[in-house]
C-alpha cells in the first residue's frame, strides 16, 4: 500500500482484544512495507557499518605501502557510501510510507466504528477520549509499527559487526561480542519504570483533553451559569498534572538516553586499551586497531533506535489500548443483518410501548421524559444501542435488516443534529429519493432568513448554496440550525422520518409555519414527531402519549386536551388533576424566580462538576 493509494478499499477487522495484539495486528498487515523497510534499513545500517573495516584496510595499506590495496579499499568506501545514501533515502520514503499507512488504517477504523455505532459510542466512551484516539494516539501508533523494522535491521547489524569482527579480529571480537549485550540490555530494568511513567502521562493527558472538549462543547451554558472561570481553573490545575507527569517521565528518558551514551563510551575505552597493549605487543596491527575502535563509535549509531523502539513502545502502548478498547465496542445486533437487504414499507409498530405510526400519517408522540423519548427515537430507526423488541415496518423486523437498509428506510433526526463545515450545496449534498428539491426542503423548514443571514456573513457568495458554513453551524443561531438540519432530513425523503423535538429552539410563529410546511411536504409519507409543542401536535392527524414506558392513550390533540391529566400535564405544563398553577403576587413571583434561578445554577455548577470529575 502506498501513500497515493489511501484510503484502504477495505481496512480490514482488528485484533481488538488488548492494546500489544492491535499493534501486531497493525505490523502483520502491513507485511510487505515492513519487508522493503527491513530491507533499506539493513542496507544502510551495514553500509555505515562497513565504513569501520573500509578505514582499518585503508590505514594499513599505508602502513605496508601497498597502492592496490589502498585503491581497493577506497572503491570499497565509495560503494559503502553509495549503499548509505540509497539505504537512507529509500528507509526514510519506507518507514514514513508504513507511519501514515498505519496512521490511515487506524483512523479508517475508528471512523467505520463511529459511523457503526452511531450514538451509542459517546454513551459508552467518554467523547474527548475518541477525541484523543483520533488525533494524538493515531501518531504515536504509527510511530510505533513503523519503528519495529528499522529496530530489526539495527539489531540485524549488530549483530552482523559483532561476527564480522570475530573473525577480523578475535581478541578484540571476543570483547565487544561480550560488552555489547550488556551495553544495549542494561537500559531493560529502567523500561518498566520509564514506561509505568509514560501511561500516567498519556493517562493524565487523555483526562485533560477530555475536559477541554467537554468545556469547549458546554461553553455556552458555562458563560450563562458563570462556570467558565471554575472549568477554567479545573483545566489549569489538570494541565500542571500533565506537565509534572511529563517532567517525571522526560527524566526517566534522559536516564535511559544517558546510560546508552556512557556504557558505549566506556566500551570503547575499554576496547582501546586492551588494544593499545595488544598493538604495542604486536599482537595486531594498527589497522586491526583502528577497525575496531570505529567499529564500536560506528556502533552507537543502530544502538540509538534500542532506545527508540523503547520509547516508542512505551508511548504507543496505552495510545493502543484506548483504541482497542474503542473498537472492541459492537452493536446490540448484527449490523449485516440476517434477512436479504430490502427497503420495506408500512406502518411502523414499536412492541416494546405498542406505538403505532400509521403509513403515509403525521404521528406526534408525546413523552414527559425527554431520555425516554430519545431512546424510542433511536430504537424507530431500527438497530438501537440497547437491546430490546425489533421495530416492525410493514411487519419486517427492522433489526434483522441490513443496517443501511434500515437507515435508508427510516431516517432518524436526533434533537442535537450536527452541521458539518462547508457549503450549504455541500450541507445539502445527501442521499436522497430525489423526489423532494432542496429549494421545497428549505421552504417547508423556514429557512429564508437563515439563507439571508448565510449571504450577509459570506464575502464572496453571492447565492446561498455557496455559502460557507463554520464547524457545527457556531456561526448560526439555535433554531438556525435546527431548521437547516429539518431541512437536511426532508430532501432524503425516506419511507420513515422520525424527529426529536424538531423546532425547540424557534419562535412560535415560526413553529407554526414548519408544521404546516412539513406537514404538506411529506403527504402520503410517514413522519414521527416527537414534540411537547401544541402547534406541532395541533397538525397532526394522531398524538399518541407515552408514558412510562408504554402508550397511555391515542387521539387527536385537543381531545386529549379533555380527555387525559397526563397528557394536559406535559402539554400545559399544568398539574394532573388538571388545575393550574395558582398565580402569585408580583413580588413574590419575582422573589420566587430568583431563587429558583438561583438553585438552577448551583445544580448545574454541581453537574457540571460531577460531568468533569467523572471525566
């Protein structure tokens, strides 16, 4: 696989079950750049190995005079130099081909696995930790698998000069093949510690970007309730966490990177003593002498990737078990489903609450727990994060479907849609039945203004679809949006289209307006809407409660108005028996809502709290 290649067709199903089996994993599929790096690598490590024995030869046929052997040797030196350029060269074009290639297929991976999981993967890994995994982990894990095989041509040549020397020169050979495993293994019980060190570093890290993305999502409820101080506070004393953690670890390292440049001089001063007696003896010549001390300082240069390898398991190891963690994590059902892939039409029954939505019917359903109703939404769709009764469309489980088949079927519109960054043609750009034009989506959704607003704030867009819109709509107000999103999710035109509170954050005027609009625009279509609003239940042609769980009762709204407590409850906000609150004075209304204003954001400080301590 090369650069230009990427994305993978097909990046394969990972060895999941720990963070060391996910790297073999990631090293095993990528076997053939693995070999072309081992490949350069011995090439260069051995060429810049040979150049010791190239200088002993040179030295001693001007100690016997000898202008062949002289030539000789520098043919040999100026083949050693051509196998050092073309062995770097090509290592650094392998090794930094595996880094991406493996950085890409972890990231293929983890975005199939949030694409697979949908919302289930943020209600059983904390966002800013997926946060972390996509961003730094990815590098360190690379960095890791693309060492492995130039540390594998730097222990290969080691090896290779420790023989070759053996046979050069035995009384020298004899001494470095004893002092180098001592030398490249001394640094081996210091590695737990320094790795022990890395982990809480990575630990504290991966805390810290976790609450840095939760504050920067919550930002605005912390400015409305005065909190930004307190995150910011919480997020300094996190950060001097992470610094300390990264001192404490950074001096375990420079220990390690100590010893390894201390053990290799004293090596080489002790194979030069030795060999000053044994030159002064006439034991060996000068050359032999000379071969062997640039054989230990050429040395030191594959001893240096002992010390990285370490280092790059140590950093990558946690890096890998977070991203293990995060793609073991599977649906309640298979995903491929066990039925042949079908787009089935009908009414839509949910068993677990006995909710029926009729075909080619507007159904309002009406929930006192928004949770609940979330979680209903999402099992609509089919394929929830929970286990649980199959959803039945036309009477086909919806479970038993292919997964894209059931989303092609019915789409579901969660209460906090995402706004991608792009244009609004890009926005706007889904799949659809093409039945539905984007001009008649942005008119049923309200959303004149929000085009105007989009043409204000772009320099060079003249029509709306051109517009730019920033990351998530920050730019937009709330119901901006929601109404862009609304209209996102009537150009697919599915069979089934269920909304989660569609219109909270718009006027009532407005509301008024996208109901009848929707309404008109998904005639003869099924649309679920789950709303508390009295303008959106008024246009609906059924309003079914659900209330613990199950439903309590069916009807039209302003039946349900006079028939049911629990419905007027939620609806009205009025108690259940049916009387409303009873009005109070001016002052003590205006003492009263200080208080509750009060206590409200103490609660949410105290949420807040609890949200980042968990984090």
């Amino acid at each position: 696989m090369q650069i230009q290649d990427l994305p993978y067709p097909d990046p394969g199903v990972p060895d999941a079950r720990s963070g060391p089996r996910f790297l073999w994993w990631l090293w095993r599929n990528q076997l053939g750049g693995q070999v072309k790096s081992l490949a350069w690598g011995l090439l260069h490590f051995v060429s810049v190995s040979a150049l010791p024995f190239c200088v002993g030869l040179a030295v001693q046929a001007v100690v016997d005079r000898s202008g062949r052997h002289l030539a000789l040797t520098g043919g040999l030196m100026a083949l050693c130099g051509a196998g050092i350029a073309v062995g770097d060269t090509f290592l650094h074009r392998a090794a930094i081909t595996n880094w991406i290639t493996a950085a890409a297929r972890v990231q293929q991976l983890l975005a199939r696995k949030a694409a697979l999981l949908g919302s289930a993967l943020t209600r059983r890994v904390a966002a800013g930790e997926v946060v972390a995994v996509s961003t730094g982990d990815v590098e360190k894990i690379g960095w890791f698998v693309e060492a492995v095989s130039r540390f594998t041509a730097a222990a290969l040549t080691v090896v290779v000069v420790c023989v070759a020397l053996l046979v050069y020169q035995p009384a020298l050979g004899v001494l470095l093949a004893v002092g180098l495993p001592v030398v490249a293994l001394a640094v081996l019980p210091l590695l737990p510690r320094a790795t022990r060190r890395a982990d809480v570093q990575r630990d504290k890290a991966g805390r810290a970007t976790e609450l840095a993305s939760d504050t920067v999502a919550g930002l605005r409820v912390l400015r409305g309730i005065g909190g930004e101080e307190l995150f910011l506070d919480r997020y300094r004393s996190a950060s001097q966490e992470v610094r300390r953690a990264a001192v404490r670890s950074a001096r375990m390292w420079a220990l390690i990177a100590a010893i390894q440049v201390l053990l290799p001089g004293v090596l080489l001063i002790t194979i030069v003593w030795h060999g000053v007696h044994l030159a002064r003896d006439g034991r060996i010549t000068v050359g032999e002498l000379v071969t062997a001390y640039s054989s230990v300082m050429i040395l030191a240069y594959p001893l240096r990737h002992f010390e990285e390898i370490a280092m790059a398991y140590s950093f990558s190891r946690p890096s890998a078990k977070r991203a293990a963690r995060v793609l073991s994590l599977d649906r309640t059902t298979d995903a491929g489903g066990s039925r042949e892939a079908e787009t089935p039409s009908g009414d839509l029954y949910d068993p677990g609450t006995g909710l029926l939505a009729p075909t080619g019917r507007l159904t309002a359903v009406v929930c006192g727990d928004p949770d609940a109703a979330g979680r209903l939404a999402e099992r609509l769709g089919g394929h929830p994060a929970e286990p649980g009764p199959s959803v039945l469309l036309g009477g086909v489980p919806l479970d038993e479907l292919p997964l894209d088949c059931a989303r092609t079927a019915v789409l579901v519109q969660d209460k906090d849609p995402v706004l991608l960054s792009g244009s609004l043609r890009e926005l706007l750009d889904v799949p659809a039945s093409g039945a539905v034009r984007a001009e008649e989506a942005l008119a049923a959704a309200q959303c004149g203004d929000v085009l105007e607003a989009l043409v204000q704030g772009s320099l060079d867009a003249a029509d709306p679809m051109d517009a730019r819109i920033t990351e998530r709509g920050r730019s937009l107000s709330g119901g901006q949006r929601q109404r862009l999103a609304l209209a996102r999710s009537l150009i697919t035109d599915p069979e089934v289209l269920v909304l989660d509170e569609p219109t909270s954050a718009v006027d009532s005027h407005t509301e008024a307006r996208i109901a009848e609009g929707v309404r008109q625009l998904r005639t003869d279509r099924t649309t679920v809407v789950f709303t508390s609003s009295p303008l959106l239940l008024d246009r609906a042609d059924r309003v079914v409660l659900v209330h613990d769980g199950e439903v309590a009762a069916v009807g039209a709204h302003r039946e349900l108005l006079h028939t049911e407590p629990r419905y007027r409850a939620v609806v009205t906000r009025e108690s259940e028996e049916g009387a409303p609150v009873p009005a109070l004075p001016a002052d003590k209304r205006t003492a009263l809502r200080g208080g509750l204003e009060a206590n409200e954001a103490a609660a949410l400080r105290g949420a807040l709290e609890e949200i980042e301590e968990s984090a």
